[in-house]
C-alpha cells in the first residue's frame, strides 16, 4: 500500500464489447481447431465403419448446436484405418491456424475397447504442468477431447470395437512458432483449443485466457515474479531487465492487466514486474486495469499533473496537458530534460494502483521503456533499489 495520503484513483476494469469496431458488415465467425479435429474424426469414422470416403459430416458444439462440415480428403486406407482433413476457417479473425489442414487417422484397435487419442505431427506436446493437460501427453485441451470423443461415438459403438484416434497437421509446427506455445512448454506443434466450438472475430477472450493460461503455467513452475509486458517489444526490454528469470515468467499482457492479476493472487504469487510504454501506463496509473483503446483513453490530464509535480513550469504542463497521445507526452518530457524524474513518478503511481488491486498481496516494480521497447528510462523502485 502507499504511504501517501491520497488514496489514489478509483480502480476500474471495463468490460469489452462484443465487438471491437463499428463495421458496415458484420464479422464472419468461424471454427476452432477442436471442432475441426472433432469433424475430421467423425468423418474418419464414419469412413472407416462404411468402408467409403465420406464427403459431408456433421458435428456438436458444446452448446448442442449441430454444424455441418464438408471434408477437404476423406480416404479409407486399409480395413483397419481411415483418415480425413478438415480446413480450418477462423473466419474473419486473425489466426495463425486459419487454412491449418486439420487431419484425423481412425485405426481399429483389435481385443480392445474405448476410444485412445493421441496427437501426431504439428500437434504439440505438453512438458510443462499447469496447462490442465498431463506432460508428455498431446496438446488437446479438455473441450476438444469431449468434442471429438462425442464425435467419434456418434459414428461407432467404441465400447464394442475399440479405435484409436490421432489428430495432427501438417505444418502445425511451423505454425506454434507464432504463438506462445514453446514459452509454456508446448513443444512440436500447435494446440488444439477451443472452449465454445466458435472463433469469435477479433474475439479478445481467447487473449485473456491466454494470458491466465500463461500465469498458471508460471505458478506450476514454482515461480513467484510475474514479469507482464504489453507486447513483444516490450518483452524483449523486460528480459533484459531481468536475466536471471527464466522465459516463462515473462507474460505478454496486452489490455488484461486486471485478469493476469487476479489469477497471480489465485496462485499465491507475491510480486509482479510490469514493463511498459507511456501510453499504456498513463491508463494503468489512472486507475485502469483493462486498457483495450475502446474502453479508455490516454488522460494527458494526469500526465500534466505529474509534470508540475516533477518541477516542470506552467508552459510545459499545459502542452503536456492539451498533448495528443502519451508518447507525444513523453517526448515533451524528453525535450525538457524532465523524463527521469516525470518517468519515474508515473512507474511509482503505476505501482500502487497494481499493489492497491491485489489488496497488498503484491509487491510491484513497473518499467517504462522507450519506443523500441530495448532500453529502460524510468522505474520504480529505481534501479539502485530494484
């Protein structure tokens, strides 16, 4: 808690909206991994039970809602063993999957029942705990293992006959490099996600789960420095900062500071590092804890308050004030010498709103880092005391 006499901002974590923009058309939605591997198995199945490639299947979502695919290659390979592909289409959203070749190959197990999944190549391989999915095992979250399982029972009686079931796709390892996997210990290969069956445009829940995901993986690994970065350049400045921690405390945050937060004090952890630019820390020390650009602005207000506060003259405080963003701020303060100081005040008021969130749980270290996110210019504690 701080020892100054004033409490601070009032804290606030806005909900998103449904949708990010006003748009003249609406977003096309589209299918997760998990439904497309749930597809792609059904159809495998189903081959593999008539002895037929199957052109069209049919699929439950979690909610009950049945949606129908149409199989990009369906083969019956032997007696034993049938496989199917299924194009992902993130519909309008940005996903590195979308267009991924989803692939199922059903084989029978003989003397045997039940259903066995397993992954193959391009699905990745969980080494690390805290991911709700055993070490060693395949990167197919719970939601799809329920999905393809009710799948594949809708098309054979696997109490009877058992089969084994293996998801995997080409180029998924290629893929997984543009996501955060290897950072939490899925090697090899991409996930297979999905809670709701949906990819919601420009959704930003699979973010804050991701984000949550990434502070539960930290927590499993016996950690307790949560270092959260606004993006990738600011990662690279916080591991800079701090080379004695390992890759998975570092945690890219984007606008869920709050939800990163609350899952930390979930998992006992006691101190936070936060590192970042000007105009995402003005937000967070104005009391504002979920930060995406349609739920609050940059308040130059407070920016020209802490310049008079550091010293700075009238005239300075008013162009800071009537500045158009917080970097144009912080490039006035750069201009007038006052960066440093100015810098670090705005790090110290960060730090307190993020020590005031957890209820004192947390100790806090924040960051500001230029614009090429390499070099630290202000913090608190400084660097003498950090």
């Amino acid at each position: 808690m701080t020892d100054s006499p004033n409490p601070g901002p009032d804290l606030r974590e806005p909900d998103l909206p449904r949708t990010m923009k006003v748009r003249q058309k609406a977003l096309r939605t589209g299918w997760t991994t998990g439904t497309c591997a749930s597809a792609a198995a059904k159809a495998a199945t189903e081959a593999l039970v008539s002895g037929r490639p199957v052109e069209v299947v049919e699929v439950a979502l979690p909610s009950g809602r049945r949606i129908t695919f149409a199989t990009e290659r369906c083969d019956v390979l032997s007696a034993d063993r049938a496989e199917a592909v299924v194009v992902k289409d993130a519909g309008d959203d940005p996903d590195v999957t979308h267009g991924a070749h989803i692939t199922a190959t059903v084989t029978r197990r003989p003397r045997s029942s039940g259903l066995e999944l397993d992954g193959g190549i391009g699905v990745g391989v969980v080494t690390k705990p805290g991911l709700g999915l055993e070490p060693g095992g395949p990167a197919i979250n719970p939601v799809p293992r329920e999905m393809i399982t009710q799948a594949v029972r809708e098309a054979a009686d696997v109490d009877r006959e058992g089969l084994r079931v293996v998801i995997s796709v080409p180029e998924g390892e290629k893929m997984a490099r543009k996501t955060t996997n290897a950072k939490l210990g899925i090697l090899g290969g991409i996930s297979i996600l999905g809670t709701t069956g949906i990819v919601r445009p420009f959704s930003t829940a699979s973010w804050r789960a991701s984000v949550e995901q990434a502070v539960s993986v930290m927590a499993a690994q016996g950690e307790d420095t949560l270092v959260l970065c606004t993006g990738g350049r600011t990662e690279k400045g916080a591991m800079l900062r701090h080379p004695e921690l390992p890759d998975v405390c570092f945690v890219e945050v984007g606008d869920f500071t709050g939800a990163a937060l609350r899952r930390a004090v979930d998992h006992g952890l006691t101190r936070v590092v936060f590192v970042g630019m000007a105009g995402k820390l003005t937000k967070l020390a104005s009391g504002v804890l979920m930060t995406h650009y349609t739920r609050s602005k940059v308040s130059t207000e407070l920016l020209g308050e802490i310049t008079r506060q550091v010293g700075g003259g009238a005239e300075l405080s008013a162009r800071v004030d009537a500045a158009n963003t917080g970097r144009h701020a912080y490039e006035l303060w750069e201009g007038a010498g006052l960066l440093p100081s100015a810098g670090t005040e705005l790090c110290r008021r960060v730090a307190d709103v993020l020590t005031r969130f957890t209820e004192g749980a947390m100790t806090a270290e924040v960051a500001m880092v230029d614009f090429t996110g390499k070099n630290v210019v202000a913090a608190c504690p400084t660097e003498s005391n950090a």
